[in-house]
C-alpha cells in the first residue's frame, strides 16, 4: 500500500455544488438566513414530523437548549446521561448548569443499564438522555416507560444516528425532544449545525422556552472553511497530512467548554439542505460497507460485535466493536489509523475531570462503560472507502482477531 495512504475515519457527504450553495447563502443580503432556515426546517418537517423545530449552531447548542428549556419545570435540573458516550453531552449538561447522574451502558448493545436508568430516575432525574452511539440504535421502549412512571422526559441524542431507524422510524423521533448533529464528520453536515426537535407537549414548551434565547445566526465563514478543508484534504492520498499535525487534534476526543446558544449559521443551513439527498446514499454505503466487515469480524475470536434490535436499522456512523486487549492495542498504532480504525472515548464521564463538580455519581463502578473505555474500537464505513480498503481491513481483522 502507498505509504502515504491515509484512509479517515468518517466522512460526510459533500460536493463542490453543495460548497457554492453556501457561499451564495452566505454572500446573500435580504433574508437569506431565512430561505436556508426555512430549506432545512421543511426537510426535517418532512422526514421527523416534529412539533416543532429549532435549528442551533452545533447538536451540544441542540442538547443544551433542550435542558435549559427543561429546566423552568424543575428548579437545580438533575439529569441522566450515558455514562459511556461523546464528551459533548457533559458539556451540554455544563453549558445548561444542571447536575448529572451518569448510568452505565451495557457494552453487548451500547443500550442503557434500565437498572440504572430507573436508580437514576429515584435520585430525582427529570430527563433522560440516550444516545444511538455510532449510529446503533437504541430500543427507548422501555426507557420511556420508566421515564412516563417517574414524571421525567426523554431526549433522544441522535446525533450520530443519521439514516438510521428504530421500529421503521428515523431515530431522534422517538422520545419527547429529539437532537440532531450537522457537525465535521457526522453523517449530514453543514460544517458545524444542530436542530432540536419536539414531539410532544411538554417537549414543544421546552423548545419555545429557549426558542428567543439563541443569539443571531453567523453568515457561516467559519463553515465555508471546515468544509473547503474537508472537501480537499479528506482524500487518502493528501489525509496523511493534517493528520500528523498534532495541534488540530484529529481523531481525538477532547472535552470541549461550553459556548453561548446560538442559532445555526446561513451557510450551514443552505450546505445541509444542498447534501440532503447525498446523506441518504451514503448512509446505504455504510450498511453495505458495515455488513461486509461484520462478516470478517463474527468469524473472529478477538471481537465481539454489537448486538441490535430486529427492528433496528444501524446508520453506522462507524462500525463499533468490542476487541481483546491486544486488538485494542493494535488499534492505537499508526497501521491501524492509516487504514480508519479507531478506538473508542478514551474515558467514561464519570473519569472526566472538567465534569467532575457536576456529577453526583462518578464515584459508582461502571462497569460496562469502563469495559468500554477499554476495549471499544471503530471501523470505518464511509463511501470513500475503496475496495483495496475493503480488503485491507479485513486483512487487518483476521490478523488481530484470531486470539481472544
Ligand atoms: C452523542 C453525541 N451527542 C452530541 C454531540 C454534539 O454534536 P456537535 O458536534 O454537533 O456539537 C455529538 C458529537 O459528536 C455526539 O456524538
């Protein structure tokens, strides 16, 4: 293989025409905010039947605007998140000055501990975060029953869920408030961009609670570069570059400080509405590409891989699995990256220190999301995977896989 080579872990699907759509939204005077906005908000209408729609900066502005709305019914918030997931959901849970109590995760599913979930529910959690994590989704059944019995609501973080369902509806539909991402990676960009979503009552009073409380949309300067970097450097031959460069941080995952809650830039709404179509291809490549590595990887004693409902539709975001210690290490080493791999969050929340204050049960043992702290590690799925990268995975699966 080229030496150079340098396969990225996600891609989002983006074109030269979706770029030029932004800039031209951008560049745009009189009420071009509102005809992007308005582009986007008819799409998701369209697909999430929602009550009621915000469009935010990034999907932590989306959570984050969801518990602050959440919190007027209940004063000093108590919240309960995963305690194996993204780091943003901390900073949401910082940026909406609410308290948390993390529940584990079972690391069979990547689904909540329900034993958990209803201790939490005890404690005095008014809201119940669960997230589809690398687009494996998540059965709320159960989740909202708890929920319903204890007065408390559920918000569906589906921010890595694109093109992936649950009982044949989009995940991010199922709860009272749904999230979603447009951020650099995810399956639908725009650069950076989020949108809360409202199905219920007391969901839509949340979201028209915090609704004023968004400052101005940018133009989206900031966007239009993240995604002219993408379009250009995301291709394996030029990859290997930026990621050598330590301080962009690539393919890490770094716990980001909370930022005031804004509304999503003109560039970014007109770049989402552009790719929309385009997000749904990809995601159909994912699962091919997903279901051809979960042959290789069932075959192999060092990897155990996540079990999904029968009702389930993974998005696959990435393809997550669980590997022994000496796959795990071997997916740290710089072979692995050149091909994609990754491993998981490095740490559960419970062991993050910027959160540590808002975190009422971090001394608990978290057993699963240890374990997945551990030993969780990611394939890559994307369409710009070729077939030399198919297979070179699968070399690379056999190789590491045969010994538990
Ligand atoms: C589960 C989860 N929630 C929330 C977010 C935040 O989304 P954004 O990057 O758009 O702020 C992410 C981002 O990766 C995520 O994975």
């Amino acid at each position: 293989m080229n030496a150079w080579r340098h396969q990225t872990p996600v891609h989002s699907p983006l074109s030269p025409a979706a770029l030029l759509q932004g800039l031209r939204a951008a560049l745009s005077r009189n009420g071009a905010h509102r005809h992007a906005a308005a582009q986007v908000e008819a799409l998701l209408e369209e697909r999430y039947a929602p009550r009621a729609v915000l469009l935010t900066e990034s999907g932590t502005a989306a959570l984050t605007a969801a518990l602050v709305g959440l919190q007027r019914d209940h004063e000093a918030q108590v919240v309960a998140i995963p305690a194996y997931s993204c780091y943003d959901v901390a900073t949401a849970v910082e940026g909406a000055g609410a308290r948390a109590l993390l529940y584990d995760i079972d690391p069979r599913t990547l689904g909540p501990d329900l034993v958990q979930v209803e201790a939490a529910l005890r404690r005095g959690a008014t809201a119940v975060v669960v997230a589809h994590l690398y687009g494996c989704p998540v059965d709320l059944t159960t989740v909202k029953r708890l929920a319903v019995a204890a007065g408390a609501v559920v918000i569906e973080d589906a921010a890595q869920g694109a093109g992936a369902t649950m009982s044949a509806r989009p995940v991010g539909t199922h709860g009272s408030l749904g999230v979603l991402s447009f951020g650099r990676g995810k399956g639908l960009t725009g650069g950076r961009g989020g949108a809360l979503l409202a199905f219920d009552d007391r969901g839509a009073r949340a979201l028209e609670r915090v609704r004023g409380m968004l400052a101005e949309p940018r133009r989206g300067w900031t966007e239009l570069g993240l995604i002219s970097a993408q379009l250009l450097l995301e291709r394996p031959a030029l990859y290997g570059l930026p990621a050598s460069l330590p301080f962009l941080h690539l393919g890490e995952t770094i716990y980001r400080e909370p930022r005031p809650l804004r509304t999503s830039a003109t560039a970014s709404c007109a770049i989402v509405a552009a790719t929309w179509r385009l997000a749904d291809r990809e995601a159909e490549v994912r699962r091919a590409n997903a279901e051809r590595l979960l042959l290789e990887l069932r075959q192999q004693p060092g990897f155990a891989v996540i079990e999904t409902s029968p009702t389930a539709r993974p998005g696959y975001l990435r393809l997550p699995v669980i590997t022994s210690p000496h796959a795990r290490r071997a997916a740290t080493q710089a072979a692995a990256r050149r091909l994609g791999v990754m491993p998981g969050y490095p740490q559960p929340l419970c062991d993050l220190q910027p959160f540590a204050t808002r975190c009422l049960n971090r001394n608990d043992a978290f057993r699963g999301s240890r374990l997945l702290a551990e030993r969780l590690c990611t394939f890559p799925t994307h369409g710009r995977l070729d077939a030399g990268d198919l297979a070179g995975l699968e070399r690379w699966i056999r190789e590491w896989g045969r010994s538990q």
